[in-house]
C-alpha cells in the first residue's frame, strides 16, 4: 500500500511497519520482509548455518543464530532440533519423529522395566 514520498506500509501478520521502498524489516520470526512497490511484502527466512553434530541451532531474541547443546540428561532430536529427556528416548511414545527409531522393544508397545 502506497502512503506517500515512496514510504510503504508493511503488513506482516496484521503489524504494520513503515518502510522506505527497497528497505527492509526483520519481523518477530526474524524474516527479513520488503515492501514491494505494487504494495506486496515479500518476506526471506533467516537461514542458519548448520551446527556441529550434537548442537542445535537457536535464534536469539535479536535474530542472531546460536548453537546449543542440550542439557545434561537429555538427547538431541535430530529432525526436529528439541532435547528429549533421555528417560522418555525409546520409552514407547513418540516425543520427537526419532526417538522411537531403532529400539529394543516392539512396536507400539512401551519398554517398560521394573
């Protein structure tokens, strides 16, 4: 949407930022969005680079990426990059899309001891 002297309204998610045509704004998720000149807003991820095997990538409040590990007593869910408590790691419910990939016990039954 055109305002005036070339400065358009950016609408992300009902927020509206004002923005000069060609600048850029990064939103809450850290996008970097354009205001188009026909009045569209264009919006790029942020892409990090990948961590090290064991780490996660985190975005930090000021969209900087970080790499984390998780906390002693849990184990890194690859596809979905959150930390599973390693007591729940193949204990027969399905926490992340990995952690009932190649264990001991059978299918759709809980490994259960006492």
């Amino acid at each position: 949407m055109l305002v005036q002297n070339q400065i358009y309204a950016l609408n992300y998610q009902s927020q509206y930022f004002r923005v000069a045509q060609n600048k850029s704004v990064l939103n809450d998720n850290c996008d970097t969005c354009t205001c188009n000149p026909n009045g569209e807003t264009s919006c790029i991820p942020l892409i990090c680079s990948p961590c090290k095997e064991g780490s996660y990538t985190y975005k930090t409040p000021d969209c900087k990426c970080v790499c984390k590990q998780c906390t002693p007593g849990s184990k890194l869910c690859k596809t979905s990059q959150t930390c599973i408590l390693e007591s729940q790691w193949c204990d027969g419910v399905e926490h992340c899309p990995d952690d009932e990939i190649n264990c001991d016990h059978e299918e759709g039954k809980p490994n259960l001891s006492c």
